[in-house]
C-alpha cells in the first residue's frame, strides 16, 4: 500500500518530541487509514507534553483536532472509501453504554480521546501521516473547505455544544468571559444562536478588538473597569441572562456568576483549575442554573456546513501553519511565557 516510511511525532519523554519513522499503522475492520493533511496543536497538548497533567504519557503521538483524506478502509467498512476527505471526532465512543445510546456521546463510559494516554489508556493521534481510526467517528468534508479549516471544526464543536446547553432567546443578553479561541468561538455561535447583546470580557485589548470584529457587541477589559457594574449598566440594572465561562479557574467563574441576572443561566466550559471558589449563597439565593459543558457530542456536521459558509469564521484564529517536522519546535514556542500570543497552530504532515 506505501512504501515509504511513516513520518510521526513521537513524545519520546516529558518535553521530547522527536520526528520517528512509525510502524505502518493498517486498519482493523470498522476501521480507516486516514492521511492526514492538517493537525491543530491544542491547549491541552502543550499543558499535557511536558507532563504536567499526566494525560501525555510517552511514548505517545499526539494530535486531536485534524482532517485528512482516506488511504484506506478496513474490512466490513462500506459508508467510506479512499479519497473521501473527512474529519474525525477527537472522543472515540463506544456507541453502546447508556450515554452513548442517549446521544450524549462525549459522556461515553469507555471513550477514548485520540492522542491521549491518561493512566487508564494510550491513544495514539494525528501527529502523523497516517492514523487508523473507527469509521463510525468520521465525518464527510463539505466541498470546497480546506483542510487547515475543517481541522477546527473540534474547538468550534465545543462552542456550538456549550450554547446549544441552554436555550438562547432573540431578547437575552450573554457575557462570556475569557475571550481565548474557544471565546471567540462561543462568541461566534452566540450570534449565530440570535442572542441580542453578547458582551465579551477578557484582560487583552487585542483580544477584545477580535472579540467585536466578530459578532460581540460590547467589550469589557476585565482590568479596566468594574466588571459586574458596566454588565448591569448596559442591562438595564438587570444583569446578563447568560454567562459562559471559558476559563477555569476561581476570579473568573466568580466573574461571570457575578454578572448574572437573578433566575439567570451559566455555562461552564473552561477547567483549567481542579476546585475552585464558589458563591454558594448568590447562586441558592439568586437560583443561578449551573450547567457544565464538555467537549461535544455530535456536532460536527452543523460545525462543518458553519465554518464552510462562513458563519462562523476560523482564519483569524490561525496564527500559523506548519510541516510537521517543525512540530517539536512550536511545542516549545507555545509553551514559552509569550506563547499565548498565538492562537492556533496547525501541523500538515
Ligand atoms: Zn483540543
Ligand atoms: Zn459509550
């Protein structure tokens, strides 16, 4: 089938990744080859590499945020076939348990995310020419949209699951806090869900110039100004329906509680931080609605129609891409004290 050897970047050890020739990986039946084209580098890669979670035990290749074409196809797989250009879910389910029968399959009892090896599994990803893969975790390109683009289609799946959470009125007024990638994205579906006034917040100028470029239509600069008070002065004293939390850690989740109306909803999808400080009595007393967004759960074909119409926009969220031999490079790029200035890097073997 090739004859050439397959290119992976292989965490060797905490820190270490090196450009290996990798076994041949053939597929399994239900399965598929996939030659991937484009890879996203993730947060949680970079958090993850140096061993600081302990969700990237070497030997491991990493990369869950990717796009490809099919090599080929496994026994008993007949829905695919070489040359289909398709993305992939980053969570391989098992479509069997209670929460995959309910449809929620990022709550699966036995997944596994692709390029992930916590102490209970090792999941070998997309960091590679080639990754074998179930079929049943694919999804079809739409005609037309690159692969860089499709391969976002993971961090965008996680905005559109985090809104689609909670029911957005064309009269409700949303803050989101945290205006990183996922932000911007959360932003972007807000939008796209009719939301009347999404306010973004975050401590970076910049970042709050992208925020309104692309749909907020108010900005707070969470240094600048009294956070909880600008968000009831442009609410009429009432506070937000909605806050999204994309960031994860205690000032931020009391944040967005803060900017709260009383009966008002808020979605948390940031987790950088295992515990943190909570309000109980604001959120009994003032009936706060918590809910916690993961991942995504079978949101890829609308991501997919979103980004290629270009309701949701993902080029600005780009700041480079890159052959996968200069992988090890960018890990240590982004992990540098400046590397939050790039948002999205993405490897093309
Ligand atoms: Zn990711
Ligand atoms: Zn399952």
């Amino acid at each position: 089938m090739k004859s050439h050897p397959v290119k992976a970047l292989l965490l060797t050890a905490p820190s270490r990744l090196e450009l290996v020739d990798a076994p041949d990986p053939q597929p399994a039946e239900g399965e598929v080859l996939v030659r991937v084209r484009a890879c996203g580098i993730c947060g949680s890669d970079i958090h993850g590499w140096d061993g600081s979670t302990g969700r990237r035990r070497p030997p491991l290749i990493m990369g869950h945020e990717a796009s490809g074409e099919i090599a080929a196809v496994g026994p008993k797989v007949t829905a695919w076939k070489a040359g289909d250009r398709v993305t992939f879910d980053s969570t391989i389910y098992c479509g069997e348990c209670a929460p995959c029968r309910a449809g929620r399959v990022n709550l699966c009892e036995n997944r596994r995310v692709l390029g992930v090896a916590p102490v209970e599994y090792s999941q070998d990803g997309a960091f590679a020419e080639f990754a074998a893969m179930p079929a049943r975790i694919l999804y079809r390109l739409p005609d037309g949209l690159s692969f860089p683009h499709a391969a976002m289609v993971e961090p965008v799946s996680i905005a559109i699951h985090a809104v689609q959470r909670v029911k957005v009125a064309p009269t409700d007024t949303a803050v989101v806090v945290g205006s990183g990638m996922i932000g911007l994205f959360v932003v972007q579906a807000l939008r796209w869900a009719g939301a009347k006034r999404i306010i973004a917040i975050d401590l970076e100028a910049k970042r709050l110039d992208l925020a309104r470029e692309l749909g907020a239509t108010d900005t707070i600069q969470s240094d600048q100004a009294d956070v909880a008070a600008e968000v009831a002065r442009l609410t009429g004293g009432n506070g937000a329906d909605l806050a999204f939390e994309v960031v994860g850690i205690s000032p931020t989740l009391q944040l967005a509680l803060a900017c709260l109306r009383k009966g008002g909803s808020a979605v948390l999808v940031g987790n950088l931080a295992p515990k943190t400080d909570f309000p109980l009595q604001a959120v009994v007393t003032r009936e706060i609605s918590l809910f916690g967004s993961c991942s995504s759960a079978g949101e890829y074909p609308l991501c997919l129609d979103l980004i290629s119409r270009g309701v949701i926009r993902v080029e600005p969220m780009i700041s480079a891409l890159a052959p996968l031999a200069e992988g090890a490079e960018w890990f240590k790029r982004l992990s540098a004290p400046d590397g939050a200035k790039f948002m999205k890097v993405i490897l093309q073997p």
